[in-house]
C-alpha cells in the first residue's frame, strides 16, 4: 500500500541550528499517528516541513506517493491541511467566517463553494447563524470549528493538526476531539497529530513517534504506551511526566 506521508531521513536546518536531524516516518492512509516530545524536540517543525512550511536541507517527503519537489502545486496544498493549536492565530480578525471559508475555494476555483460551505459548517455542527460572525465573537471551541472546516473544505486526505486542542478547556477539548474524530472517520482522513497529552495521543492515535532534539527516539503503538512497554529512558521520563493522566 502506498503510504499517505513517506519521510526518509529529512533534516531541517534554520540558520545554522539543526531542527530536524533524520527523521524518517511512514503513516498509512486513513490511520491516526501521533508525535510526542519535549518542547523544541522539532515535533512542529516535521508537520510543517510536510505542509510545506518549513525548508529541507536533505532527505524527502512523499505524500501520497508524490514525491515533494521545491515547487509545490495546488494539488498537493489541497492534500494536505493543517490545523493549528491557536485559532486566534489562524484566522484572520477582520474576515467573517463566510470570506474565510470562501478564501481557499477562490484560490483553487471551485466553483461549488456554496454547498462545500454548507457541507463544511454542518459537519463542524456549526448552523447559518455563525457564517456571518467574526472570530472574536466565537468561543474558543467554535473558533477551533472554524479552523477545522477551513482546513476541511478542499476535501484533503490529509490532516495535519498541532496541539489542535490545547488552547481550550478540558470539555471543549473532549468535543473538539470527538470530532475530529468523527470528521476521520467518515472522509476515511490520515491524521498526523502533535500533543504534549500523552492521554490525548493514545485516545486519538494507533502508532505514534516519540521525538527528542531533532531524531525520532522511538516508535511505539498507542497500546505500548499505555502498557507502559517502551525502551528508552526518554520516552519513560515523558511517561512519568504525565503519570495518572496516561489511561491503564
Ligand atoms: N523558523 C524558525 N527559525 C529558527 N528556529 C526555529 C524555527 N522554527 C523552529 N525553530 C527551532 O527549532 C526547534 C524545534 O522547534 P519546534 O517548534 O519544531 O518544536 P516542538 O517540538 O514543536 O516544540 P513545542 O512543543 O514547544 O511546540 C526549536 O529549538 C525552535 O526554536
């Protein structure tokens, strides 16, 4: 089966500083794979170079088996979205939810933006009411539903999502994962998800990569997790970090 996100030893550098130093990472279309790791481990920085965001001294980056050249094309921005974890921050505060919804589908052209509009504010579960709004008259979830039907409505088949729920609170986050998860399920999504909640990863995710200065330290299965059956010292302090919060 042909990978949904191939990575093969791709380094980052910014400036002199090596974000990213190998990491290779293979998601298989329609499964949930999460990244741990300390702050500055470079777990941001692997989605953004996938999305396109972040430059590559060496190594590549499939999607989709297509092989990701300097040159992008729409195809490929439409493929692969990204939520991120501060909606103040990813939409615009002079655009209604309508012009941000309405943005990405006059940058591709399509001409049936109306019903994926429609599509996009029910499946979030947000109703006509809300088009007209500005962000800062949404709540904080709402704002993330926002986000998330902007990154849903060119239809990708990828989801790139960092800390998609870590600026909201503890009940808005179970919503917000439910539906993403949801959301996942029925467009048959790859997610490619970064949290800090270990809870959150093995509640969301099948695999995932646990990451320290720039390399990957270990790939584990969610149940490895949660059976506590990992190798490395690393990935034991980050389990004892969150200890009571990981689900036995
Ligand atoms: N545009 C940039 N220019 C220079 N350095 C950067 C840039 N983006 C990230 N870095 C550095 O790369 C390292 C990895 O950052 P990254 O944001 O990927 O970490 P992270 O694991 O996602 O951390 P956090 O959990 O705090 O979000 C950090 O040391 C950061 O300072």
């Amino acid at each position: 089966m042909t990978a949904a996100i191939a990575v093969d030893r791709l380094g980052v550098i910014f400036d002199r500083f090596h974000a990213l130093k190998g990491v290779s990472l293979d998601v298989q279309p329609g499964e949930s794979f999460g990244l741990v790791g300390e702050s500055g481990s470079g777990k941001s920085t692997l989605l953004r170079a996938i999305a396109g965001l972040a430059p590559v001294a060496s190594g590549s980056i499939t999607v989709n088996g297509k092989k990701l050249g300097a040159r992008r094309d729409k195809a490929f921005y439409r493929e692969v979205q990204m939520v991120f974890q501060d909606p103040y921050g990813s939409l615009h505060p002079r655009q209604t939810v309508d012009r941000l919804l309405q943005e990405p589908l006059a940058i591709h052209g399509f001409a049936d933006g109306e019903k994926r509009i429609q599509r996009a504010l029910d499946e979030v579960g947000l109703g006509n009411g809300f088009r007209f709004r500005y962000s800062h008259q949404l709540s904080g979830g709402q704002r993330q539903r926002v986000a998330i039907a902007r990154a849903l409505i060119l239809e990708p088949s990828i989801l790139l999502l960092d800390e998609p729920t870590s600026a909201l609170d503890a009940s808005v986050q179970a919503e917000v994962l439910n539906l993403l998860e949801e959301v996942r399920r029925r467009r048959k999504l790859t997610f490619l998800m970064v949290s800090h909640d270990l809870a959150i990863i093995t509640h969301m995710c099948e695999r995932l990569m646990v990451m320290q200065s720039g390399e990957a330290v270990e790939n584990l299965n969610a149940d490895d997790l949660v059976e506590r059956r990992v190798t490395k010292d690393y990935t034991r302090n980050l389990l004892r970090a969150s200890d009571g919060f990981v689900r036995a």
